[in-house]
C-alpha cells in the first residue's frame, strides 16, 4: 500500500481513533484501525504506536502479531525477532507461533543446505511444540517435527551408514511425544510408529509399544474432549486479518471457559505434577486469547492455584491480570486479600491503597477500611476513613455505615465506641440531608435503615425512639411511611367493620392492622383500638 503523507498521525482516521483510545485504553476496535494505518509507515514511525498497544494490551496477540508482520514488511528481520522475543513465552497460542515458525524458514534456514536447515528447524519446532503442543489443533507441527527427526535416521540409512543409537532413540522419543500429546489428527502418525517399530526392534516391539499405545489411546480419547471445550473459546479469538478479539466476557464464554478449567484440572491423563501445571497454564492462556478483558478468568484460575498451594503461580495470574485490566476493583481485591492471607501486609495495604488511587470507589473505601481496622487497627482504619471522606464524590453512606460498624466493633471500650459510630452516622445524615435538600429528593432509605439497625444493636433506644428534626428530609422520609402505614391501618379497620359478623376473618385482619401500625417503637391509638375489637369479636 502506498505510505500516508507525513504526519499521517494528524489525518482525521489517526486523530478520530486516537480519541477513542484516550477515552478507553483498552477499545480494541480502534486500536486495529490506528495499527493498520501505522503499519503503513516507516519503521521509526509505526514502532510508538505498536509500544504504546502492546503495553495497553499485553495479552492482545493480534497487536504482536501485527507488529512483528509490520516489521517484516519493512525488512527489518532483526527487529522481527526482538518483538517474537517478547511475546512468544508468555503467550502460547497458535497463530502466533504459526508466524515464528513462518519467519525461521523463511529467514533463518531458506538459503541453508537441507541437513544444516534441519538442524536449525528441530530446535525451532521443539520451543515451539514445549509452548503449544497441548494444543488439541497442533497434530500438523507434531507430525512436522516427528518427520525431520526421523529424516536423520533415513539420511544415514540412504548414505549405506549404521544409524546410531542415539537416532534411534530420538526418533522413538519424537513418536512418543507426538502420540501422547493429546493433539488430534495423529491417526495416521499411530500407524507410521508401530510400523516403524516393528521394523527397528523386530520380535522386541510388541513390548516397545505397549505401554506408549495404551498412553497414546488416552489420549486420543482427550482429544476429542478437549477439541470440543475448546471450539468456542477458539472461534471467539479467531485472529482473521484485520480482526483483533474484543476479549470481553459473555455468559456464553464464561461458562465454556469454566468447563474447560475444570475438564483440565480433574487430570483426565493423569499427568505427573509437573505436566499438569504446564496444562493448566495452557488452559489460561487459551482463555485468555478469548476473555483477556475477563476479570473472572484471572481472579478464578487465581484462586484454584492458590488452594493447590501454588502460590507463586497465583499471585503471577493475579499481576498478569492487573496488568492486562490495571483498573479492575475484583483484581486489586483478590491480590489484596491473598497477599493478606500469604501474611505480607504491606503488600496488601499498598494494593488497597493503588486501587483507591485509581479506581476509587465505595467499595474500595469500605475494603481499604476494613482491611486498616483488621490489620493495623484504629488509628490506620480512622486514617482510611478520613482519606474517604476527601473523596464524597465516592463515599455514599455505606462508607460511612461501613466505618460506624467498624468503630463499634472493634473499639476498645464498647460505650465510647458505640458513641463514636452514633456521632459518624450523624455525619452520614446531615450529608445525605443537605443533598435531598439541595436536589429536592429525600435521604435513602438505606441509610435510614442501616442507622436505626445500628441504634437497635447497640441498645441506643432513646435515640432510636427520638423523633427526627420537624421539616428535615430524614422527617418527610418517617412520616410519609407512618402515614402509609396509618392509611393502611385505617383501610384494614373499615374492611372489618364491613364484613358479615364472622368473628375469626376480622380478628386476622385487625391483628396485621394493628402489626402494620407499629412504627419507631410506639403503638398508635387506632391500633390498639382495632387489637381491642379484634379481640372481642368472638
């Protein structure tokens, strides 16, 4: 394609979705459409705006790939291999690795003599089989590599020269992994080794071939299973030209991405440790091509490493899903409470405390409380409550709640400290006051709920037979349901007094009459005289 004039950045496309991608760092649709035009660019060009995706998003192979393609198309073969450097270990998918393997025949081995290009290219297939060879899709790179190992043997054989025992043992090795891999499509690969053994160790090979083909018909039987759990998390992160994955969670893949993780941790194959951790890591990484904007794959997988007691493992998931999601509330938490749990509680306090900076919130205030009054005590959770309170755009009332409760639990002298919640729900009323004022609404019932289950448990019945100022917001709120339940009353008594003179049928409604008029701790008039005649109409 023809190069966009200079300072293409400043064309209406580049600048359109630059603003996109400032109003949300991670709007994938934008970012293909500024990495398409950038690959068009020289190099020195194109190279900020790859830096600049791939750091927003690490775990978008389609910026990596688009980026080491841009690379390619420049000549830049060097840089190519940089970028392939980066991103290859931590991101085990297919397509990727596809395009690795592309770049080393067509750069490193093209011009090379047929056994020097071997030697380059089994290596090459060895990393790239140890990454995705548990790939259910990766039968065509196992029969590859099987092919140009064996391709050894059959060179001494043709030259008249014995074959060594070392080939032979490499080529056994290669058809043992290849079988036991749980990729598909190996049907005919099966049938080329036992030939192959019946021809190298003769009456032997039965013996030879015994347990590998019991280990091999388990795994065929996995490759099924798993070619099916994994078609929907595949086709979601199809990488098609021009299309980068969205990554975000849908119910659909949510649930496929579940029964995945758990088809992989019940160990079908009874894996060794070791292997079964390499698979589960697989797992994630499969996910996360297709739900890398998912805070739940990161928390979940996170967790079930944690409960296997693989706690290096957990907290690298958790800070790889930060830094894929840097402003997810459920990540901070999680990583939080496992740094917690692991007993590193500065490392906990300075989660909280990042989440608060950069996704505030009330309900990173009400955790970096508790976390403060459980961890360190009062004076940390009272520190906590006061930064909240420099925030009200994002401190409501459970804030406030959250740190009353607090203070009354966990104070050291019960009396003081019940004073001390009542005294901060009081700076929750007049603050919700002053805004129904100000906006014309009423004071959350919420709140007014949450204060008097406060007064009730901590045994304040004065204050919470107290009627609230004449004319405030918290006023109206009261009386407008003591009036609905009056009304109520009132409506129950004169369907009695109307109804034929069955005495039990009255008596039911009087009683939830009267139950219906009980409101702050006192009886009204009228409910005692409907309890009254209920009573004596037998």
């Amino acid at each position: 394609a023809a190069c966009v004039h200079m300072g293409w950045e400043r064309s209406p496309v580049a600048l359109r979705m630059s603003e996109r991608i400032r109003a949300d760092p991670l709007d994938t649709d934008a970012w293909r459409i500024l990495l398409a035009e950038a690959a068009r660019q020289p190099p020195a060009d194109f190279r900020p705006v790859f830096e600049a995706a791939v750091t927003a998003m690490p775990e978008a192979s389609a910026a990596w790939m688009g980026w080491a393609e841009a690379e390619l198309g420049a000549s830049e073969v060097e840089q190519a291999e940089a970028v392939f450097e980066l991103c290859l270990l931590r991101l085990p998918q297919l397509p990727l690795w596809h395009l690795f393997l592309k770049f080393v025949r067509e750069h490193k081995v093209a011009q090379l003599e047929r056994s020097a290009a071997r030697a380059q290219l089994v290596p090459a297939l060895e990393l790239l089989l140890e990454a995705v060879g548990a790939d259910p899709s990766a039968g065509p790179l196992w029969t590859e590599y099987v092919s140009l190992t064996a391709a050894a043997e059959a060179g001494a054989e043709a030259d008249g020269a014995l074959v060594s025992a070392a080939e032979l043992s490499a080529t056994r090795k290669a058809y043992q992994a290849a079988l036991t891999s749980c990729a598909a499509g190996l049907d005919g690969l099966l049938r080329e080794y036992e030939a192959w053994e019946t021809r190298t160790s003769g009456s032997q090979a039965k013996a030879m071939m015994h347990d590998t083909l019991e280990k091999a018909a388990a795994a065929r039987k996995a490759s099924r299973e798993r070619l099916a759990l994994y078609a929907p998390l595949r086709a979601a992160a199809a990488v098609a030209h021009g299309h980068f994955p969205p990554g975000v969670a849908t119910p659909r893949l949510l649930a496929a991405w579940r029964k995945l993780w758990a088809y992989e941790a019940s160990n079908a194959q009874r894996l060794d440790p070791p292997k079964l951790a390499a698979r589960m890591r697989f797992a994630l990484a499969q996910g996360a091509a297709a739900l890398w904007r998912a805070p739940q794959l990161w928390h979940e997988a996170a967790r079930w490493l944690e409960g296997e007691g693989n706690a290096p493992a957990a907290r690298e998931v958790w800070r790889r899903g930060l830094a894929a999601l840097p402003r997810e509330p459920l990540l901070y938490l999680g990583l939080a409470g496992f740094e917690e749990r692991q007993g590193k509680m500065d490392d906990a306090a300075a989660l909280l405390d990042t989440l608060v900076a950069k996704a505030p919130s009330a309900a990173a205030h009400v955790a970096r409380l508790r976390f403060g009054w459980r961890a360190r005590g009062a004076a940390a959770g009272r520190a906590a409550f006061a930064l909240a309170r420099r925030q009200p755009a994002h401190s409501p009332w459970p804030v406030y709640a959250a740190a009353a409760q607090l203070e009354y639990m966990l104070g050291e002298e019960r009396a003081a400290a019940a004073e001390t919640g009542r005294r901060v729900y009081a700076l929750a009323l007049a603050k919700a006051e002053a805004s129904a004022q100000a906006k014309g609404g009423s004071v959350p019932a919420g709140l007014v709920l949450s204060y008097a289950s406060y007064l009730r448990a901590s045994a304040d019945l004065p204050n919470l037979r107290a009627p609230p100022r004449a004319g405030s917001p918290l006023a109206a709120r009261l009386s407008s349901r003591r009036g609905l339940a009056r009304g109520q009353a009132r409506a129950a008594r004169e369907g009695a007094a109307a109804a034929p003179g069955r005495g039990g049928g009255a008596a039911v409604a009087n009683l939830r009459a009267g139950r219906g008029a009980v409101r702050d701790g006192r009886v009204s008039g009228g409910a005692r005289e409907a309890a009254r005649r209920g009573g004596g109409g037998r």
